[in-house]
C-alpha cells in the first residue's frame, strides 16, 4: 500500500516478531521509504502514541474473530476502539476494515454504524482519501480456499 501511495506516510503496528521481519524484507527489497513500523500492541500505539485528528485513514484488515461466545471481549473492534480509531482520525479521514467472519463483519458493521462521528461509505465513494485496494493477506487466501466471503467496510470520520 505504500509503493501505490507515496504521497502518504504510513505507519505499520505489528505485535509479532515474524510479521515485522518480513514486512523489514519488503521495504528493503522494494525500497519503500514512507513506511516507518512499530512492534507493539495497536491499541497502546492509538492511545499513547498518535494524537487525535493525525490520522488521514485507518485500516484493520482481517482482525482475530474471536469466533466462540466466551472470546467476543476479545476483538479487537469493539466500541471503544472503533471511537479512539475515530478520535485519531482527521475530519474526512476513513476507517478501512475488512474481514472474512461472518459473524464478526454482523459486529464489525454495528459497532461502526453506532459511532456518532462516524458515516459509512461505499467502497467506490470519491470522498475516500486513500486507496481502497489491499493486499491480499494470508488469513483472507484462506477465506478464498474454503469459499468466505469478504467483507470490507469503510467510514469517513465526520
């Protein structure tokens, strides 16, 4: 994403060791340089580390579903996160989620609808400042294998 978007700095928030070296290969290989990446925990990043309005978009692409009951707590977009994802969100700044869980994209889409500051758009809206496409991730190579559908959500951040 950020080889089609050089007008744009982006930030990579990795927890896991293995993600951060492989995306350190592709920035070497590539030569990207408006990429800069951080190991840690996204959330402590939202908070502690971005002020709000600094974001021009947001993007979560395929986050853990948490599929069992018990385990809901556990995602990572709940409401909470999705108002401090919009807090660091400039005005007219998106959020991008996609996942392939069906339950989950049920969750995802309420707790996105419910937030007061933000609007849902249409993947094809021109109001989106960034590109919409993405990489095609592992988690969602496998969704394509077993026949998943995919769903992606964007809202703008009134």
């Amino acid at each position: 994403m950020a080889i089609e978007e050089p007008q744009f700095d982006v930030l990579a928030v990795e927890v896991y060791r293995k993600g951060l070296a492989q995306l350190l290969s592709a920035i070497d290989r590539e030569g990207i340089e408006n990429i800069r990446l951080i190991r840690g925990d996204a959330l402590d990043v939202l908070e502690y580390l971005l002020p709000s309005g600094s974001l021009t978009a947001a993007r979560v692409f395929f986050p853990d579903p948490w599929p069992k009951a018990r385990h809901h707590k556990r995602r990572l977009l709940q409401p909470g996160t999705v108002a401090l994802l919009s807090d660091r969100l400039r005005p007219g700044g998106t959020l991008h989620v996609a996942t392939d869980h069906a339950n989950y994209a049920q969750h995802i889409a309420e707790v996105g609808d419910n937030e007061s500051t933000l609007r849902r758009l249409e993947l094809d809206d021109p109001r989106i400042p960034v590109s919409v496409n993405r990489p095609t991730t592992k988690f969602e190579g496998k969704a394509h294998t077993v026949g998943s559908a995919i769903n992606d959500f964007v809202w703008e951040r009134l």
